[in-house]
DNA sequence: TGTCGATTTATTGTATACAACAATACTGGC
DNA sequence: GCCAGTATTGTTGTATACAATAAATCGACA
C-alpha cells in the first residue's frame, strides 16, 4: 500500500505547498506514467484524499479530469483504477499519434528558430549520453521531453494539445505492452535524424522520420496474440475478460 | 435570463427522470451547440443547480466536465463561461478537423456494409430535404448525424473519440462565425459525393472530398480581420481584450 | 464630478454528513 | 463441503455548511 510515492506528497504538504486538483493530476499522471501505479490500480477516493491531504471535493475533481485525460476509468459507483488499454486501443493510440505527430513536425519543418531548435538538439543529446550511461529513467525523461516540446512549439495549437494528450496514452501503453527481455524502448538516431529534417525545412522527410519511429516504437512491444495463460481462459469460456 | 431552454429541464424533472452530471452535460453541449447558450454566457453553479434542481456538487463535476470537452472555459475563482474561441483557434480547429476526419474516411472508404451506407445515405437525402423545405435546424441535425456517425463508425475508435470533439467544437465556431448574410452554410452535394466514394471503396478521393468540403465549409465563415470597432480598440492600446 | 477605498454581495473552494449502492464476509441450511 | 441468503463493510453519490476569493456597490474626499 504504501508507496515511495506518499513520501514526495507528504513533503510537499509539509513545506505548506497549496495542493490543489492539479497538483494531483500531475501527481497521479506522473505516477501512472512512471508504473509506480500500474494499471487497474484502485484509487479510492477517501485513501487519495488521506495521502495528499485534502478532502475527497478535490479528489474527485481531478479524478474526473483525469477520466477526460484517460488515465482512469470511472465507471459510476465504482472506484476509479488506473486504465488499462486494450491492445487494440494500443495499436490504435500509436495509429492516431503517427497521424498527429506528423503532421505537426511537417509544419514545424524549417519554421523554428535557432533556440528553440538548439534545445531540442540539447535534449536529444542528453538522450543519448543517458542511454549510453545505462540511465533509463533519465533516457525516457529527455526521450518524452522532446516529443513534448514539439507538441509545445505546434504552430496549430489545437493539435498540439491532442499531440500532448497522445504522447501521455502512448507512454502509458509502452510501459504497458513493452517487452520484459528489452531494457530499453531507444532507437538510435531517430531523434537527431528529425530534428535534421526540421533544421533542414523538409516538412514530408520528417513526417516520414516521425512515422517510421513511432513504427519501429511500436514493434518494440509485446502486441501479439495473448500469452498462453490468458488464451486458456479465454478458450474455456470465461464469460467477460474484465479487461476494458 | 429565462430561457426556453429551462422548460424542457423543468419537463424532464417533473417526469421523474433522474438528472445526473452526464445530462446536465449533454444539455449544455445541446444548447451551446445551437447558441442558445451563446459564447461568453456566464454559467454559476448554483444558477445551474436550481434549473436542473440538483445540487452544486453535480453541477461543479457537469462543468468539470464540459472544461475537458473545451465547451465551457473554467478559470480558478471565477464564474464558468461558455467558451468563445477565437478566429486563430477557429481555424487550427478546422485544419486538425480535415486531418482527422480526412484520415477516418479514408480508413472507411470500401470497409462499410450496406446498412452502414444506406444509413448515411438517407440522413444525406434527409439533409436535402430540409434544405429544400428551407428547415435549417432539421437540415443542421442531419448534417451532423452524418459526421457523428462516420466518427461513431471509424475503426480506429481513438481518432473517432478525437473527431467527435472536433465535429463538437467545429459546430460550435460555426455557430459563432457564420456569416448573418448566411441563412445556410449548406454545401451542396458534398456529402452524397463523400458517400460515393466511400461505396466505391477510394480512400484518397473521400479524404480529398472531405478536406474540400472543410475549406469550403471555413470559407463561409467571417474570419477576415477584426471589425473596425475592435480594431480601433486595439490600436488605441487596450491593455488586453480580455477574450480567450 | 471623478476617483479611490471600504463594505457588501455574489460566487467558488473545501470539508463534512448522510444516503445509496457494491462488494465482501458470514451464517444457516442442505 | 457447498450454496444461498443475509449482514456488514467499503465506497461512491449527493446535499449542505462554512471559508476564501472576486466582483460590485456605495460613500467619502479631493
């Protein structure tokens, strides 16, 4: 029950930061993005409440924002629990973000400044040297940083914010789906290749540097026929997965 | 302040139906949609509460809500308004609109079976129809049938969940930027010719149909500059126009 | 008369109490 | 030992009370 997590909560109580809705949405993402909450996990209001210290009002507040985000599932006189896409949705969600991503790099081919640019090359750099030092966390940290800022930078500001969104399912699903024997999800080059193609100006090679990563990211993960256990279940009739 | 719109709220409690957040929801939704709930209305929690004779902690998760669905803007401290977004956004909805409804039909076109079709094909000929009859909001209802119903439809359901949004805030700038010259933004033939294409099984022809059908669709918008009035404000150097 | 300031009012933020519902555990019968 | 029915517990749904904040009003003063 009790997590590492209750830590960080209870110190940021401590040192009288406000907590309000939105700090427990970003809490509760950050949490279910970094599996230190991994799918189907309860979250009952009153606990929720007891850890970050506010009552259940601004619980249930953020766990509503949080259904409209598709982090939870709350189904009506149910406790909410972590979502668990399907696979279906998996292969769906990475379909949705190749559309989205790329056609915001195309736009953002050769229409960004130096700064913004060398920022995104310094992230990119930093990936690297993590992945290099055997820094996961650190990798996925600079790896999304990126992603994140070109959703920040979209000219179109509308599909910035579904590019945000679908960023947020897509790192769900990888931690989800993504094959134990793999210790990492980095595909070498990809990035600095991309931001090659937006110094460069070259709207279509990047969407197609953009399509083929989130490609290549997807065959990272574990999205066959199910394992041999859940098969059985299914052969032998079980009449509902319970699986959304 | 008293509309038409409370009398059917009024009707529905009277008859016993049982009011939850989803149909303050989707009342909300409804009414902005045909603009008797214009852009910029003020809606207070307790105001709502007492229309839909529930309290406000039904009404706070209702406008929660509707915030995620960009429908109402929902700032800290402050009234919940009906939101008024602005040309720039009007048409970076209408371009993540072509793409994502160009992509749906595409995945459509040659995947539906003939109920499917022959469903989109009468509310076309409905939509006719009530163009004819000079109906607008009959004609309005099944243009939109349309649309819903292709996202409804989409195999990809997380860009379907993604288009009906669009479809959603779409309606909504074209209710706020029709031109009053304007009795109809009906475009005629377009949607037969996009259900031609699907029948026929070419994706490319039905994206292309569709993203005709957008352009000409925001053409008919007023989305040129600013009015004079507006205008002469802000070169006199208003500090900020306070309009999202 | 116009503007600044204080007071009042309107509205949201938060906590809490109770009701309704769901899931679980328990007990009695077979 | 197993199943059904019931009691109990856990959890959410809703309403309400009070606190905190923002807006509006009014009045004093220049």
């Amino acid at each position: 029950m009790s997590n590492a997590w209750q830590e960080d909560v209870q110190a940021a109580v401590a040192a009288g930061v406000r907590i309000s809705d939105q700090h427990i949405v970003d809490k509760v993402r950050r949490a279910v993005l970094t599996q230190r909450l991994p799918p189907g996990t309860r979250l009952p209001e009153v606990t929720l409440g007891e850890v970050f210290g506010v009552s259940r009002s601004v619980v249930r507040k953020a766990l509503t924002r949080l259904a409209a985000d598709h982090v939870v599932d709350q189904r009506p006189n149910q406790v909410a629990r972590v979502r668990a896409p399907s696979i279906e949705e998996t292969r769906e969600t990475f379909a949705a973000r190749r559309l989205v991503e790329g056609e915001v790099v195309a736009l953002l081919a050769g229409q960004l400044d130096d700064g913004a640019l060398s920022a995104l090359e310094q992230e990119a750099h930093r990936e690297i040297e993590a992945h290099q030092c055997g820094d996961e966390p650190a990798r996925i940290e600079h790896s999304l940083a990126i992603h994140h800022q070109v959703a920040e930078l979209s000219p179109n500001r509308v599909l910035g914010a579904m590019l945000t969104d679908l960023i947020l399912r897509t790192s769900i699903v990888i931690a989800l789906y993504k094959r134990p024997s793999l210790a990492s999800c980095y595909l070498d080059g990809d990035h600095p290749r991309l931001l090659a193609r937006l110094r460069a100006g070259e709207p279509e090679k990047a969407r197609g540097v953009i399509d083929e990563h989130l490609r290549a990211l997807e065959d990272l993960l574990d999205l066959g026929p199910r394992e041999t256990e859940t098969d059985l279940m299914a052969i032998l009739g079980r009449p509902s997965p319970a699986e959304a």
